[in-house]
C-alpha cells in the first residue's frame, strides 16, 4: 500500500528530529478524536505533545508557526487543502506531518508530508475519515497502538450512511480486539459504556459550541479517560444553549425568508452565536437543509460574524466572516451524478475570488471571507455556477 511507504517515510524523518511536538487539530468529533490517538501514540514513543485546535487554516497562524525553525508540527483533519501554503511557509524548516482526508493540494516542500488516502485513489469523502489516517498512521508508529481505533470508529460516524472501506475495516478490528460490541444496528464502546452515535454527539458539543471554553481539550481528556460527570454536564449546558440559539436563527429565517439567486439561497446568522466557535454554522446549516423553507435543489450558503481571538494564538489582523454551504438531497444527487459541481470546488473558489480561503468535501464546505464580502461571494460562486 503507497499511503503506508509513505507513512513510514514521515515515521523515519520523526524519529531523527526533537522529541517536541506541536499537535494542530479540528475542532470537531473527527478533529477532536484524530487529535487523541495522535497525542497518545506520540506520548506512548516519549514525546512531549502540545496540542492546538484551529477552526480553519488560517493563513496567517501557518505563517507565524512556520517562520520558526527545527519544530515538528502534526496537522490532523486539518491541512490536506492547504498542503502548498503550508510548504511555501515552512521552506524546509520544520518537519510536517499531515493526516487528513479532506480533498487535498500536493506539497512541494521534501518535509511537508501530506498523507491523505484521496492523494492515493481511497476516497476521504466515503471511505476513510481524518480519524482513520490517524490510526493507520499510529499503527505504523507502533503496533500496540491498536488499542485505539475505537476512536477511529467515533471519527467516522462523520462520513453519512453505513461504513465503507477503510473504515468499515477499522470497525471490523475493534469488534474482533474486544474494543466494541455490535448492538443492533451500531457499534457500542466498552471503554465509555456508550453507543459510537453518542460518543459523536457529545464531542460535536465540546468541541465546537465549546471552542472559546476549553471543549476541544475537555474532548481529547474524555477521548483517553472517558466522559466523567463534570465533562457531561458540560456538555448539558453547551448543548442547551447550541439549541436555544438554534431554534432563535431558525424562527428568524422563517419570518425573514433566504435571499435568493438562480442556483443559491442564502441567509445571515450576524452574530446569534457568539461566544462558540463556527463550525455550529455547518451543523445548523445541514438542520437546516431538510426543512421545508429549503429549495431542495439550490446550493445553501450560511455566513456567520466570526471572533478574530484563536484561542492560544491570540487575535488576527482582520475582521473576519465564516462561510459554510451544504447541497439538500435532491441537489447531492446531482452532484453525485455530475450534473453540478461539487462544492468542494465551488466553495474554495468563490472564497479566493473575495479574498479568502475554504475547503470541504462535495456536498458540505467552508471558508472564511473579509467581513463585508458576504454579497460578493454569492455573486462570485453564482457566476462559477
């Protein structure tokens, strides 16, 4: 297999660096669990781990961490897109290791390692999550480090509808180590005394309605310890406000109606969730994409006012907005069959003509634009269209 030669490559170029390691990690359940099984196989090797959860990629935190020297940095369901902004800054300083499944940019810097199964013909859309490379990738590191693809099973309940590929494998092992039972139609973790669906549930939580309250930390401790009583009340309360705020923007666009354009319905959130972080506007806009305000057939686009604070960074220099667009069923449909373009490139696209940046997969993407530009980029994606 290709993707593991070149595992072992970045394995070979690890154990001649440092022992310091700097983990950057998505904030969500994929994110949150990829983060744990590399913090831990790391630790397990003696390595002294720092993590760093990023909602996005910002350009501007790759700049600052790459102008330093003789570092090594993990990128993990996070990166893969960005694979040559992340070798133009880093020019060889620093070994980088990316474990992603998102569609992917080649790197051209012999030290950015860019491990993403799309990069090597298994689909990250369907069959193999962020959490699956990690796993793969820490069983190379180490083969005890088995005893953690529960985890990879939690990361891939974020790939829709029953598993597939390398992931179905994943889960087809920790049934046969004793890790997971099946319990009629899911898989139930003997570690958390949870079904996988749950464990999901409560990391989209932590991680990104509690992006600016400690979640994403909170959600590796449970990943490796399990979901005491202070973590799950935690979450009661997070989830709680999530779905009060929910329920506000969702009464809104009903009295307000989506502004429209030929192939686009759109709306604004402004700042009805301020105080967590933004990947809650792609859970809202995937509610959103089965009610029946929705236009089953048109793109749906969500933008959201965004805090310029990155919790452990500090703040950026400009004012900034969160994007996020998801297709309705019928429209998937279409994009499965080529007959409209996936969002994956639509979405990454619009966001460079205003400025900006995205990534995502073919049916649910996101970006990040300058505050302002919201009207500019629904023309800009329409006009792609």
């Amino acid at each position: 297999m290709e993707l593991a030669r070149e595992f072992h490559a970045a394995i070979k170029q690890l154990r001649k660096w440092g022992k310091k390691v700097t983990l950057i990690h998505h904030d969500d359940a994929d994110g949150i669990s990829s983060a744990s099984i590399i913090y831990e196989s790391l630790g397990r090797e003696g390595f002294k781990v720092k993590t760093f959860c990023l909602e996005k990629l910002f350009p501007e935190v790759v700049e600052t961490l790459h102008s330093k020297k003789g570092n090594i940095y993990f990128y993990v369901d996070i990166g893969s897109a960005h694979g040559d902004i992340i070798s133009r800054f880093n020019k060889g300083k620093n070994l980088t290791i990316i474990l992603d499944h998102h569609v992917a940019t080649k790197s051209e810097d012999t030290l950015v390692f860019n491990l993403n199964p799309e990069l090597f013909g298994i689909s990250g859309e369907k069959e193999c999550s962020g959490g699956s490379v990690c796993y793969l990738f820490s069983k190379e590191l180490n083969k005890a480090n088995v005893d953690l693809s529960y985890l990879a099973l939690v990361a891939s309940q974020e790939i829709p509808g029953e598993l597939k590929g390398v992931n179905k494998e994943i889960a087809n092992e920790s049934v046969k180590n004793g890790l997971v039972e099946i319990k009629g139609k899911g898989y139930y973790i003997k570690k958390f005394g949870m079904n996988v669906g749950d464990v999901f549930s409560k990391l989209q939580i932590l991680g990104p309605v509690g992006y600016y309250r400690g979640g994403p930390e909170l959600g590796i401790k449970a990943c490796l310890q399990g979901f005491n009583e202070e973590i799950n009340e935690r979450i009661k309360k997070l989830e709680l406000v999530r779905k009060n705020t929910n329920k506000k923007l969702l009464a809104r666009i009903y009295r307000e109606k989506l502004k429209l354009t030929e192939n686009l319905q759109w709306f604004h959130a402004s700042d009805i969730f301020e105080g967590m972080g933004t990947k809650v506007l792609g859970t809202f806009c995937s509610f959103l994409s089965f009610q029946r305000i929705v236009d089953q057939k048109k793109y749906l686009v969500g933008f959201m006012d965004m805090n310029s604070f990155i919790p452990g960074f500090g703040n950026l220099k400009r004012e900034l907005v969160k994007v996020s667009a998801r297709a309705p069923k019928l429209l998937q449909r279409s994009i499965a069959a080529k007959k409209s373009l996936p969002l994956s490139y639509l979405l990454p696209e619009a966001c460079k003509i205003v400025g900006g940046f995205g990534d995502g997969h073919a049916v649910a993407a996101s970006g990040i634009i300058p505050k302002g530009k919201e009207e500019e980029f629904t023309e800009a994606m329409q006009g792609l269209i």
